[in-house]
C-alpha cells in the first residue's frame, strides 16, 4: 500500500468521524489503519487477529462494530455477497476483484475496459446503479495443479487421505 493512500485513508476517517459527531477511539483508529494498510481485503476475524499482538484488550465484537461503522460513513466496501465471512476493502477507488475459489486469496486489478461497461437496461429496473465493479473467480497460480505449488498442496492432500482410508 502506497503511504499516500494510506495518510488519506486515515484523514478521511478523522473527517468522516468528526463530522457524524463520532469520537475518534484508538481502538476505531487501529482498526481503520489495519484495513487501509492492507491489501487482501481481509474478514473481521484475520483483523481481530491482527490487532491482538498490539491491542490484546480489543474484542472481535468491537472489530465487527466498527466495521460495520465505517462500511456506514462509506469509508470501507464489502465485497460480494456473504459467504462464510464479509471481506472488507478500503480501497475506494474504481477497480475489479480477482477471488482465487480454492484458497480464498483476493486480488485488486483495475481495468480501463471493465469500468467501459455498459450497465444493461435490464439491470436498472431492479432500482438505482450507484456503483459496480467486476468480481473474476478463478484458481490462483499458487492452487493451480499445473504450478510446482498447486501441485505439491494437492499430492500432500492426497497423502492425507490415503492415510485418513488406511486408519
């Protein structure tokens, strides 16, 4: 994450906070920052464990509240639909996802030609567009069986279920 981003990200909270009358907790700041530092949209849980070491006292309770916050004063998105667990991104920049469907990994790209679409007509009857953006699934390089890693992670998976059988 490039520091500019980041110092902007934490100074739209500030604004963002004082302006909605909210105070400007450590925990809510830490929280903030953590997400915007990273850059694999990561769940309320990888967070909370993130935060533990320097904030042993945070609660997951807190770190889902103020997620929820911040999601509210439009200073984080949540990707895609629910699924085992909301991904948070704090990148609020037009951009598209790549969603690796084996190991979860989540990547940003951005595409000239993707932000081009056209939204079908079909589409807008079912209310007002605000935004979009393209999410890809797929299988990463590091899951794919043609990589040496994909290919090593699949054999060990085998090994473990002959093992599993023979017991």
């Amino acid at each position: 994450m490039r520091a500019v981003g980041f110092n902007a990200r934490v100074e739209q909270f500030k604004t963002a906070a004082k302006k909605a009358g909210l105070k400007l907790t450590h925990q809510r700041l830490e929280i903030l920052r953590e997400i915007a530092a990273r850059e694999d949209h990561p769940d309320a849980e990888t967070l909370h464990r993130a935060l533990q070491p320097r904030m042993p006292t945070i609660s997951l309770d807190t770190v889902y509240r103020t997620l929820g916050l911040l999601t509210d004063l439009g200073l984080i998105t949540t990707l895609g639909p629910r699924r085992e667990s909301t991904r948070f991104d704090a990148n609020l920049k037009q951009h598209h996802h790549y969603v690796c469907t084996r190991c979860g990994l989540v990547r940003d790209f951005e595409s000239t030609e993707l932000n081009a679409l056209q939204i079908p007509d079909a589409v807008r009857q079912f209310g007002e567009i605000v935004t979009s953006h393209v999410e890809v699934r797929g299988i990463c390089a590091a899951c794919s069986p043609e990589s040496s890693g994909g290919s090593r992670r699949q054999a060990r998976r085998s090994m473990r279920k002959s093992e599993g059988s023979k017991r």
